[in-house]
C-alpha cells in the first residue's frame, strides 16, 4: 500500500501519535493479514511478533526520552519556594501549637 494513499485512508490523528513508519509497518502486516492464499498470510505468533516490534520500539524512545528529560531537570538548579512559603507553614504550625497549649 503506497504512503500516500495510506494517509488519505489513516486519520491523522494516528498518523501524528503512531508515526508514518508504524502505520505502514501495521498497513502491510492488514495486507499479507487479507491475503486469500493461506501460505501467503502471516501466522499468529508472526503477527504478534511484528505488532510487539512496533510497540518496544515506542516503549524504547518514550522511556530515552524519559531519561533525557530526567537528565535535563538534574541540570536545571532547584528554585525551592519561592517568598519563604515553607517558612510560613512552619510559623502557622508553631503558632497553632502554641496556641493550644495556652490555657483558657
């Protein structure tokens, strides 16, 4: 199935979360899938086997992407809060304890 008919059939939607690649990779796995001749059609574990290909190839670039992500935020120096606000939850906390130790 050529590309370009194969973006005008694929919602883009797919197209742009899947990648052109994959659609065409799983477009030709439906083709052999529809063949009339039996020795010709891809068996079960042959078609598990190629869709389990497409997904750890996207499991394997989220999770790089993951880790440079991660890698980038270790780069970035920590601002903590910003205008003392842990400050002011400890002085709120002492201030109810005090407060409740006070007889009344």
């Amino acid at each position: 199935m050529s590309g370009n008919r194969l973006s005008d059939i694929l919602d883009t939607q797919i197209i742009h979360e899947g990648g052109v690649e994959d659609a065409e990779v799983v477009a030709r796995l439906a083709q052999a899938c529809l063949s009339l001749k039996g020795e010709e059609r891809p068996t079960m574990r042959q078609v598990e086997t190629t869709l389990e290909d497409v997904h750890n190839s996207k499991v394997k670039l989220s999770s790089q992407i993951t880790r440079v992500n991660q890698s980038a935020m270790k780069d970035q120096p920590w601002m903590g809060n910003k205008g003392g606000e842990g400050t002011r939850l400890y002085s709120l906390e002492k201030e109810i304890i005090q407060s409740s130790e006070i007889p009344r």
